[in-house]
C-alpha cells in the first residue's frame, strides 16, 4: 500500500509545489469580488445617507420661488419669493434623527458582521476544496490498490494457486471503488465552483495544511467565550441598536403630539409694468416665528405610536433569540474545537493500525492464514482511515474559525493564525 500513500501525498501537496494560493490570498480576491459583502457595504452606505436625510429636517432650508403673470391687456408683472426658515424646537424630528443614527449604526455593525461571515465561507471553501481534493486522492488511490489486486488475483488463478471466485470479487471491489472515485471527481468539481462563487475567478491550486498538524489550543473556557461573545459579536450589537431605535421612534411618534417652533425669513420683490411704483421699488422682507400646535390627525398619531411600541417588542425579542443562539453556538464550537486534539489523534491512531492490519493481511494471504476478503476489506479501511483523517484536520480549523466569528473577532490576523499552518508555498 505504500506506493497508494506515495500517490495521496503527492495529491495533496503536489500543486503546493507548483503554484498554490494560500488562504490569505484567497480572502484578498474574495473580498473585492464577494457580491454578498458589497451588498452589505452598499446596504450601510444607504442607510448613512438615511441618516443625513433625516437630520436636514434640523438644518435651515432655503426655497427660491418665481411666477410671471401676463393678462389679456398685455399687462405682466412677475414675482421673486425667497423663503428661509429654521427649525428651533421639533422633537419629533430630532427623535427620528435619533433613531435614523440608530439605524446607520447598526448596519454598520451588520457591515463589520458580513466581514465576519465572508471570512468564515472563504475558509469553508478553501477547506472544503482540500477536502474533496483529499477525498478524491484517497478515491483514486483505493481504485488503484484494488486494480492491483485484481491483478494478482487473476494471476493466481491462472497459477491454479487460488479460485475464480477470488478474482472475480476483486474486481468487483474495484468497480465499486470506481463509483467512489466517480462520486468524488463531482464533488470536487462542485468545490472548485464554490471557491469561484466567492472570488469571481476560477480555484486556484491551493496549500494544503501541513503534515505535522498539531490541534490548537483554546486559552479560555466556554463560559468566558460566552461572555466575549454577547460583548463582541456584530451582529448582537446590530440588534441592540435596532432595540435602541425603535425606542426612538417610540418618542418621535409621541412627540407628534408636541408643538413645533421655526424661525422664517420671507422676502418678495415684483417687478413688471403691471405693478405700481411704489410696490416695484421695495422688497419687504418679514421675519416670522411660526409656531403650530397639532390638536387631531385623525388617530394617525396615537397609532403611529403603537406601531412603534409594538416593533419595540419584536426588536427586543429578536436581540434575546440571538443571545440564546450565540451562547449555544459559542458553546458546541467551544468543545468541538476542545476535542480537535482527541479526534485528530485517534483518527492518526485509526491510520495507523489500518496500515500494519494491512501489512499484516497480505503477509497473511501469501501464507495462506488470510482470505482475499480481508486484503480486500482492509485496503477499504485504510482508505477510510485515511480520509476521516483529513476531514478530522479541516473541521478542526474551520471549528476555530467559526468560534471566532460567533465571539466577534475573526478578523485578517485570525486568518493569518491559520494561513501559518499551511505548507509554505
């Protein structure tokens, strides 16, 4: 079996020696062509303007007007009106300025949250694209052992040292095989469109992670990674400040009921034939403080108000289920990551029993104590092993990363904490 091992390592490391792209060069393509990441920098960019939006209420407006009137007689005159008003007292607008900052805030930290998330589907991809690489070496090297034993079988046979039988189930192990390596050549395929999908760009070769792959440890337990998590995650921040805005709408509906106070400064000029010369050599100008007191709008207000309290409970209920789930999440990524090191150990442990069981039947059958079943069922074995070993490596890291994104901080150096491990390019 040792030239099938020769043929997986050579697999999986071989484009690394050639030209391989390492994670954190994948991440730099990806987050300048990811469409879900500029989708959620134009959402924040539009609810920035938002916000400015809202506070013009605030600021002084300014309005030019003209109007030209020509009657039947040819009589015409025309009439220039500037209008300039100040808003001194409008709470409900302050309010919704309030709340729009609010708003702006919090896709921000849905921004930096997308950040998080784009980071962890480029490391999925990434690793899941070794795993189907992996997966597909260890197909074909599994095809190629059991090619072999047909071979060996069908000689023996026309040695007279063994049945028909024998090679004839060999080779149905290697076309069962084929299937496999079949199955795997679409997965890969399929992995190699998910890593496009991301950066635009088709996969490039990849470096895989390093043979001597040790587990990472955790500095924390899971209770202080639970804490980390409801002060840092962006996307309960968001939530928090969704909370924070609808209570500010909440007191922009009421103050509906609350006079406003402006300041204007109207001035008027006519010109034209028609006007007499008195009025045509002036321009007044009137200085004004309106002050309007709302009495009734029919309800609008008072059902303004509820609707506001009513979102208010669904933001508040919305901010616990994302704790919950935060803590949850936190909690099983805590021990996954926690049990890297045990399973990354028994799956070496399983990889190499399977190799000395596999040594051991083919002495075994060339003496005649063992059948071509078992060289056939342990060949399959050490192909399992094998792959389990694989994905036990890649879901480790990935658990890390996705620990970090559910506490808030994966960020480029988290990326480049795991770009370390990999076989240097």
């Amino acid at each position: 079996m040792r030239p099938a091992r020769l043929l997986l390592a050579a697999a999986l490391c071989g484009a690394a020696a050639a030209r391989a792209d390492d994670l954190l060069q994948v991440w730099a393509q990806a987050r300048a062509a990811d469409p879900a990441l500029r989708q959620a920098a134009a959402l924040a960019g539009a609810q920035d303007a938002a916000a400015r939006e809202a506070r013009a209420a605030l600021l002084p407006q300014w309005q030019l007007q003209r109007s030209e009137l020509h009657e039947s007689g040819g009589t015409r005159w025309n009439t220039t009106t500037s209008s300039a008003s100040q808003a001194l007292v409008d709470l409900a607008a302050l309010r919704a300025w309030d709340a729009s900052r609010s708003d702006a805030s919090a896709q921000a930290a849905r921004l930096a949250a997308a950040g998080q998330a784009a980071r962890q589907r480029v490391a999925e991809a990434y690793f899941g694209l070794l795993s189907a690489e992996a997966q597909l070496a260890t197909a074909r090297a599994n095809e190629e052992a059991f090619a072999r034993q047909v071979g060996e079988a069908e000689a023996r046979f026309q040695a007279g040292l063994s049945a028909q039988v024998e090679a004839d189930q060999s080779r149905a192990y290697r076309e069962n095989s084929r299937a496999g390596t079949l199955a795997a050549e679409l997965a890969l395929a399929d992995a190699r469109e998910a890593l496009a999908q991301l950066t635009g760009a088709p996969a490039p070769a990849l470096a895989p992670l390093r043979p001597q792959f040790a587990a990472q440890p955790l500095p924390d337990d899971a209770d202080a990674w639970g804490e980390r998590a409801l002060r840092g995650n962006p996307e309960l921040r968001a939530r928090e400040l969704d909370l924070q805005a609808s209570e500010q709408r909440i007191a922009a509906a009421r103050a509906g009921h609350l006079p406003t106070l402006r300041v204007g400064v109207d001035t008027q000029r006519l010109r034209g034939d028609g006007v007499p010369p008195l009025d045509a050599a002036r321009t007044p100008t009137q200085v004004a403080l309106r002050l309007t007191v709302p009495l009734f709008a029919g309800g609008a207000t008072a059902a303004a108000a509820d609707r506001a309290g009513f979102q208010r409970d669904a933001a508040r209920e919305q901010l616990e289920a994302g704790r919950r789930a935060v803590l949850r999440d936190v909690r099983a990524l805590h021990l996954a990551v926690g049990q890297g090191a045990a399973q990354l150990q028994s799956t070496q442990a399983a990889v190499d029993a399977a190799e000395r069981a596999l040594a051991a039947t083919r002495t075994g059958l060339a003496l005649g104590t063992r059948t071509t079943t078992d060289l056939l069922l342990a060949i399959q074995m050490l192909a399992g092993a094998q792959n389990a070993q694989t994905q036990a490596r890649h879901r480790h890291v990935l658990a890390l990363l996705a620990l970090h994104q559910a506490a808030g901080s994966l960020g480029d150096a988290e990326l480049a904490t795991v770009n370390a491990l990999l076989e240097p390019r």
